[in-house]
C-alpha cells in the first residue's frame, strides 16, 4: 500500500492536486511525471523523508510499489 505521505510528496513535486496512486502505478501514468521530473520526484521524496537512494536502486524503480519499498527500507535502517 502506498502510504498518503508518499503519495502527497510526489503530487506536490508534479503539482498536482489528486490523483489516483496504486503500487502498480508507473510514471508514465501520471500526468507531468516524465524522464526529466522523475529525477525531481526522487529528490523530493529523499529530502522530505531524509533519505538517499544509490544510483542502482533508483534504476531499479519499476512503480511507485518500489518506491514506497525502498523508502520503508531506508527508513526502517535509520531507526
């Protein structure tokens, strides 16, 4: 399940005001979210859950389900 934290961080980064957001959801399905603001989402999400990704685990984002995984991970780590 995609936590409404992360769902807000990156409806505010594409400036969006609501849309429908599923573990299965790819970047291609949502609205602005292109080649170029997918690295701005990342960032985003890093800052406000005060995070870093490696270069590989951002290749490796197929959805927005492995998105809300790593970020668990990493926060599960910082703990």
């Amino acid at each position: 399940m995609i936590s409404l934290e992360l769902k807000n961080v990156i409806l505010g980064e594409l400036k969006l005001d609501d849309w429908e957001i599923a573990e299965t959801t790819t970047a291609g399905e949502v609205p602005g979210w292109d080649s170029l603001s997918h690295i701005d989402v990342v960032l985003a999400v890093e800052k406000h859950f005060g995070i870093r990704f490696k270069s590989a685990e951002i290749l490796r984002l197929k959805n927005v389900g492995d998105l809300q995984r790593f970020v668990d991970s990493k926060l599960a780590r910082s703990r």
